[in-house]
C-alpha cells in the first residue's frame, strides 16, 4: 500500500527523481557548449575519394591500412563504455554537468568507431571475417585483429563490473590515461598521415580527443583532492592498468592483461609497415616510445599535484610506485 500523504521514497539506484543543477562544475558546462559547437559529421569525408585511392593501392598495403582501423575500432569502439557511464552516472546522481558532457563523448566516440569501420571498408571490404586469406601473413592480420578483439570483450566484462567495485571518482579518473593516449596518437597520425581524407579525420577525432582529455583534468580538479589515501592509491594502480591496456596501439603489447598469440607482435609490425607505406601515418617504434613516454609523465605530473604516486612503468623506464600486477578484472581506461 502506497502513503500518498508523504513524499514518494525512492529505489536505490534510481535515475529518479530528476535534479537539474547548473552550478556544479562551470568547468564542464564549458566543456558542454564546447562540444556541441564542435561536432563534425563523418559523412561529409570524401570516402568515394578514399576508395579511388586505395583502388591505386597494393593489396598487401590495403589490408595493412584495413588491419589497423581494426585494430584502433577495439579502443574506439567506446560508445557502449561511455552509453554505460552515461547509465550510471544517472543512477548514482553524480552532478549534472558531467552527465550531459558524458553523453556527448557518448556520440563522439560512436562517430570515431564509424570512421574506423568506413575506413576499413574502403580498404578492404569484407576484413577481417569476410574475406579469403592469400597467404599466411593475410591469415594472420585477420586472426591478429580477432585476438585483439577478444581482448576488447575481456575487458568489456572488466569494465562492468568495475563499477561493482570502485567508487565513481576512481572510475572517472581512470579515463585519463585513455584520454591522453588518444589525443597523442591523432595528433601524431594527423601530422604523418599523407593520405588526405585520413589526415583529415585524424585532426577532427584529436579535436574531440583534445575536448575528452579536458574534462579527465577537470575530474582531477573536482575529484582528487577530496580523495582519501586508498583510493589515490587505486588511481595509481589505474594509471598502471590505463598503461598495460593502451600500450598494444601505442607502443606495443605488455606481458600482462593481454592474450594474444606468441608471433601477433611479429604479424602486427609487418602489418603497420605496410600501412605506413600505403601512407597512413603509423609512427615507428622509436617515435612511439617517445611519445607514449611524454603522455605517460604528462599524465604523472597531472596526478602528481594531487597527492597521487604514479606507477612504475618499466616498460619505458619510468620509475615510480611499485603496483602489484595488473589482472584482467582492474582494466578500465578507454579512448
Ligand atoms: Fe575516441
Ligand atoms: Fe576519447
């Protein structure tokens, strides 16, 4: 029986009741307009041309460029994750603000998935499930772009039940390390890339890239300082987790969280010189490292303000908080 002479009560969890406030964060109100102000439409790219020019293309060059997109959708494929944050975030009444510009990362990172898979397209229909390998290496890209997959979807039960485990402010601050490795490799790729429509659509992703990056440090503002030791330390472990799983596209693959297949790294280097010789823009090992270091210790310096340790990161030779080893249920950092 309902007592219609008091308030509802209502279920935890709830998206209701609705509360509007403005004055939270004026920092991401800004970062709201901004992003509505800078959409831009993927299907304004000239795609029929990108075809044209990739018909001018060697096979193996196509599907080089074709393996890569794929490769780069399993980061950007973040649509659900941020649609998922967008759920929660309701649920949990976390402020107003950051709601409504995590709906916009919502639909920014859609489009990014939409131009991988139209730029795969226009390389090389059909790759990597439907089409018929000619040799071992060809094989290998679309078994390669799988296991990578699989990965994606290990990670994707991760990420859910995270919440299950971490609070929203550990969470949010998770993105970071997402954030500012796909601001560094767009830019980058738009600086090396020389094949026109993917110059272009590396410039517009960093722009949003840029704007995704922004709120990471405005959550730092809003979040860290009110943070206890404990969960500062579960940052610095996120820091190490956000590392492990970017470095397969901005470096190379780590030991730990990924399964991959003993020569994937083998298959995936042979794959990336081929698409930087088609013209795509993919760094060298050498100009990756030195830019997954430099957005590693930004990132570092960013949290450091705060109180938080950063991990140590081995890999690049970075000292730092020893962090256990990193399993598969702590991954959470996205694009
Ligand atoms: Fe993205
Ligand atoms: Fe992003």
């Amino acid at each position: 029986m309902y007592d219609y002479s008091d308030d509802p009560e209502f279920p935890p969890e709830s998206i209701y009741p609705l509360d509007w406030d403005f004055e939270t964060s004026p920092q991401t109100w800004r970062l709201y307009s901004r992003a509505k102000r800078e959409q831009w439409d993927e299907d304004r790219v000239d795609w029929a041309k990108l075809e044209e020019i990739a018909s001018g293309l060697e096979r193996k060059q196509r599907l080089g460029v074709a393996y890569w997109w794929c490769v780069l959708a399993t980061f950007d494929n973040a649509a659900p994750v941020f649609g998922y944050a967008m759920v929660k975030s309701h649920e949990r009444h976390i402020p107003t603000a950051y709601r409504s510009f995590i709906s916009t990362i919502t639909f920014d990172e859609n489009r990014h998935c939409m131009v991988c898979g139209r730029a795969s397209h226009c390389m090389f229909k059909g790759f990597p499930r439907g089409f018929k390998p000619q040799d071992d290496l060809e094989r290998k890209a679309a078994r390669n772009v799988l296991w990578t997959w699989y990965n994606g979807a290990r990670y994707w039960n991760a990420y859910k039940e995270a919440y299950n485990k971490y609070t929203f402010d550990v969470l949010l601050t998770s993105f970071m390390m997402g954030e500012a490795a796909a601001t560094t490799i767009f830019s980058e790729m738009g600086d090396g890339a020389k094949i026109p429509q993917f110059k272009q659509v590396f410039r517009q992703i960093s722009l949003d890239e840029t704007r995704h990056y922004a709120f990471t440090h405005v959550l730092l503002q809003d979040n860290l300082p009110k943070m206890d030791e404990s969960r500062k330390k579960m940052v610095t472990k996120q820091i190490r987790a956000g590392f492990i799983f970017l470095s397969l596209i901005m470096y190379r693959p780590p030991k730990d969280f990924w399964r991959l297949p003993h020569d994937y790294e083998e298959v995936h280097f042979k794959m990336e010189d081929l698409a930087r010789d088609a013209g795509l823009g993919v760094p060298t090992l050498e100009e990756k490292e030195k830019a997954w270091r430099d957005a590693v210790l930004r990132v570092g310096a960013a949290v450091s303000k705060y109180g938080v340790k950063f991990p140590e990161i081995p890999e690049l030779g970075i000292s730092g908080e020893e962090v256990e080893r990193v399993s598969e249920d702590d991954v959470i950092p996205v694009f």
